[in-house]
C-alpha cells in the first residue's frame, strides 16, 4: 500500500479494503452487512479488466472537488468480512463526472450489489471536504459499529467529546499516540440522513474518528484503509477497558491526567487535550 502521494495499485488498495474488513469482524464491529468502507483516489485506476460492466448514475450529493477522482466504495448490504476473499463481488468503483453531481458506477460481472453503501452520502462529503481543504489524492474512510465505543454512547456519562474522549484515552499509552486529539460525539441522528452527513463532515475535520452515537464510529486515513480501521480499534479497545471497569465496580485508576501529560511530552505527541 502506497503512501498518500503514492495511493499504490488497484489491487492494493482492494487487499487493504479486504484487510481492513476482515479485522472490523475480527473484533466485531461489523456484523452481518453493518459497515462501508470507501477510497477516493485522485485519478482514473486501470478500471477495464476488474470491473467490466459500467453504468452512469447519479450521486446523492455534490462532490466538485472529486470530480475526475476515483472512489473505491462497498456495496449496500455487503458484509465487510467477505471483501478480503471476494473483493470484486462486495467492492464497485465510482468515477465522477465534470461538475461532482454524476458518475460512472464500474462493477465486476459478478458483482453481488446494485448500489453503493446507503451511507455514501458522508463518506462523498467526507472525502470531498479533505479534498477540497488538504488536496489530498488519496483518502480512506470506514464505517462500523464497535461494541464497546457503541455502549459507551447510550451511556449519558459519556455522550460528549470531552468526556468519551477522557474514558477511552486513560487505558492505554498507545492511544493517546494514535489519537491525539481524542475522539469526536456526536449525538443521535438518523443514518444516512443530511444532518448526519454533515455533522461528520465538521467532526472529521479535527478528528480522525467520529463516534455516531447509539450507531458506530466513522474514521479516515490519509494513508490506507487499514490505518483508517487502527485508529477504530485504538478507540474500541479503550471503550472495552471502560467497560471492564464499570463490571468491576470501577475500582481501577486508569492512567491520570499528569501520566498522559509525560507519555505525551516522550513521544512528542501533538495535543491539546492534557
């Protein structure tokens, strides 16, 4: 997998997606056909002998700044754990047209979807937004639905930025390294809904994860997919900490205000938070 500047080969980014979903079941934040994953690419991809059949379709939001880009997105009701063994039968490629509104929908054959993710509205926002700000030429994005982050949300202790961030960050060191500055709420809003788009699209200009609550998390990554699905499970295994700390009554420390300030101060970690 290449870096941003060097988004690597269709076939890599397609490994990265399959990895990336793989490990989202691994830890079972992706149930069933729960999560999307998706890739904007700056250019056209050799497109012809992966994804033959073709077909124009209109996108549900405005994306000028993707226009000419590529988007690499999982198919509505695909689950994420089969991309890794079946990547052309759960995975489609979205060129966009001159303008951002339209777009050609490139599927294999074989193809087990007629459209992209339900949720592809923030992942086009999103995209567009890093894009158009950081002229970024490739950008990952995920969905899934972490258990333990997911808990924490329905939880009225933890339905903020501020405190979700302090009760996921204090378990680890490493967390506050892949982290820096922390994780985003937001309370409930309808999935797929506008309001949800762009709510994600102002969190995610700060943060690298947004927690939807009573939903999921979304991340992105400058550099693959598989980042993207690290900075998932960095915040899923500080929720699930929390969560054994709540069954034992509560009774352990937890890293404190001052250790976070001195792991931060080592690793020359850019942050605000402590």
């Amino acid at each position: 997998m290449g870096t941003s500047t060097d988004p690597g080969s269709l076939a890599e980014i397609l490994a990265s997606l399959g990895a990336a979903g793989r490990r989202l079941d691994e830890i079972g934040a992706a149930e069933a056909g729960a999560g999307n994953m998706s890739v904007a690419v700056a250019g056209m991809l050799d497109l012809a002998d992966t994804f033959p059949q073709s077909r124009d379709i209109d996108l549900p939001i405005a994306v000028p700044a993707l226009a000419g880009h590529t988007i690499l997105v999982t198919g509505s009701g695909c689950r994420l754990r089969s991309v890794a063994d079946d990547p052309l039968g759960n995975v489609g490629a979205v060129v966009v047209h001159d303008g951002g509104r339209t777009g050609t929908l490139h599927l294999c054959a074989t193809g087990g979807f007629a459209r992209p993710t339900s949720e592809f509205n923030s992942h086009l926002a999103v995209h567009d937004d890093h894009v158009s700000r950081r002229g970024v030429v490739f950008h990952a994005v995920l969905h899934a639905q972490p258990p333990h982050l997911t808990l924490l949300s329905h939880m009225p202790g933890f339905q903020s930025t501020e405190a979700l961030t302090h009760v996921v960050l204090r378990w680890q060191p490493e967390t506050i390294i892949a982290l820096p500055e922390g994780v985003a709420y937001l309370p409930f809003m309808v999935p797929g809904s506008g309001e949800l788009m762009g709510s994600t699209v102002a969190q995610l200009r700060a943060h690298q994860v947004v927690v939807w609550a009573k939903h999921g998390a979304m991340a992105r990554s400058d550099a693959s997919p598989l980042t993207a699905c690290d900075k998932i499970e960095y915040a899923e295994a500080g929720a699930h900490y929390a969560y054994l700390n709540l069954c034992s009554g509560g009774r352990a420390q937890g890293l404190s205000d001052a250790e976070l300030r001195r792991i931060a101060a080592a690793f020359n970690v850019p942050t605000t938070l402590y």
